[in-house]
C-alpha cells in the first residue's frame, strides 16, 4: 500500500477511534468536589465516551476506560526542573489557577490536559496510599520525562489478544506484549505510562508474589504493558476516593444550622456574666416545670392497677 494512502487510512481510523459520542447527561461525579479534593500524584480514572473507550470496556470488563495523572497547578509541581521540563513543553504561560494532568491520548500522544476536560464524566481517584512527598514528586517527573511520545494503538490490540482465550483466537496470533523491543521506546498508552512512573519508585500496584530458591518470599513487579485503567481501582495499595454527584453524606451540615437571617449580633453589647446568669435562670425554670413522682408513689400506683 502507497505511504500516503497508509497514513490516510491510519488517521482516518484513528479519528474515529478518538470520536466522542454524545454527552447524554448521566453526569455521576461531583467535579466541583473533586478538583477542590484531588491532590499531585493521584491517579484519575475516567469512564470515556469515545469509540477506542468502547473497546477498552469490552477487552477490560470494566468502566474504567482511562487514566491519568494529577499533578496539581503549574506552581503546585515542586520540582524546579520538572516544572521548567512543563513550562517548555507547554510552549505558553499555563493559567496558574488551572488544575493540570498528564496523560496518554489516541491521536495526541502523552500530553498534559487541564482537568476541567473531564467535567460532566464519571470520575474516580486512586489515591496511592501512604508514598512520601519525594516518591510523589518522582512520579510526576517520570510521567513529564514521557510528554511527547506517541499513543501505542498496536498495544491495545496485543493486549484484546492477549485477554481472549487462546481457545477462540488461533495459537499463531501470539501477543507480542512481551517482546523486548515491542511498541519501540516512543510510544505508550495510559495505563502503562502511570505503571512505570510508579514502579520507577518501587510503589506497588498489583505485583506478583514469588518465593525465591531459598524459601523466602519477595515482590515482583507485573509487565507495565498488562496494566489496565481498571487495575488502580483493583490495587489494595490505592485508596479509592469516590464524589458522587448524589452524595448522602451530611456534608455542609452547617449550611442547615438555625441561623438568625434578620442581622448580625452586637457582641459589644453582651455581659458574658449576664448572659451566663440567664441561661441558669432559663434552665431553673424548665426544671421547676417538670412534674417528680416519688418513687414510693410510682410503685404503689403500679400496685393499685395490677389489682
């Protein structure tokens, strides 16, 4: 096939892959809680809507279809020359009020995102339990080392493949996920992207327990390239953090607070003692109204009504 009718055919393919289907309203997050909640160094699953999300769903079984790295405002990335690295690639004076990701895209490569792309979406953070300020700052400079590199659609395919049964698929189509040189070394996806930043500072996601030659047991890290946007919300080693649009939590209980709307009080003109001594008084009071039956009484009434 000509290059150019190749490259017609792979963007065309591409584009429509990438094509989001219509917003319907179903809108299950609160944004507004998370952007405010969301902290560096979390990660952020995204339920898509697009063609490539549809497929995801069906090789993964799940809903998660994307994921992504928070890392805060422009002036929240505390490493000097991760934030240079950002700034340049950026080409332009980001706003510093707006919340950024890094993240895989079909068609775009890894890029960094402002969050608000995904408000109106069913959203979740895995939120990497108990990793030390530094190893957060590792993260993030590893996934901004990978800005620039290309989206690794083979990789979608391999891992379709490498999920089916080799019962229905024929023993020939073998995956190449774990040749050495598979996908090159400019090109990833979303899930593997985030894999390797975090196994870049030995934190765990899903690793594979072993036991050595001697008996002892040890850790081994999966193969990044078989990570998933669904195995975040999987691993033990995130805290997952949900803001339902629905919430019946009693948050902002002091909204309900009987509050007096007519004005403001003048404390100047409150005695502290005064005030004191009338509460007892009104307490005295309430106590005087109420009605004692002595306990002999009580029993001897209970008597009369048995009989």
């Amino acid at each position: 096939m000509d290059l150019r009718l190749h490259r017609w055919v792979w963007d065309k393919l591409t584009a429509w892959l990438a094509r989001e289907q219509p917003d319907e309203g179903d809108h299950l997050s609160d944004y507004n809680r998370l952007r405010y909640e969301i902290r560096p160094a979390d990660v952020l699953l995204v339920e898509g809507r697009s063609h490539v999300s549809d497929i995801i769903k069906i090789i993964t079984l799940s809903s998660w279809t994307h994921s992504a790295l928070y890392i805060g405002r422009i002036h929240d990335v505390e490493d000097p020359a991760t934030r240079r690295y950002i700034m340049d690639y950026l080409d332009y004076e980001p706003d510093p009020a707006e919340p950024l990701v890094i993240e895989a895209l079909l068609g775009k490569g890894t890029v960094i995102s402002p969050l608000s792309n995904y408000e109106g979406y069913h959203l979740r953070i895995c939120r990497p339990k108990g990793i030390s300020l530094q190893d957060g700052i590792s993260v993030i400079r590893h996934a901004a080392s990978r800005l620039g590199t290309d989206y690794d659609v083979r990789q979608i395919l391999d891992l379709a493949r490498f999920m089916f049964p080799y019962g229905i698929l024929p023993g020939t189509w073998r995956s190449s996920l774990f040749e050495h040189n598979f996908g090159g070394p400019t090109r990833t996806v979303c899930s593997s992207m985030l894999a390797k930043a975090f196994h870049s500072v030995h934190f765990p996601i899903l690793p594979v327990l072993a036991e050595d030659a001697n008996g002892n047991m040890k850790l081994l890290k999966r193969n990044h390239k078989l990570y998933t946007p669904k195995d975040f919300d999987y691993s033990p080693y995130f805290d997952i953090i949900k803001y339902p649009m629905l919430n019946f939590d009693e948050l902002e209980i002091y909204r309900h607070l009987p509050w007096d709307t007519d004005g403001l009080a003048d404390t100047s003109q409150i005695n502290p003692r005064e005030l004191e001594r009338n509460l007892k008084n009104e307490d005295k009071a309430n106590n005087s109204n109420v009605i004692h039956v002595d306990p002999a009484e009580k029993k001897q009434s209970r008597k009369i009504s048995e009989d």
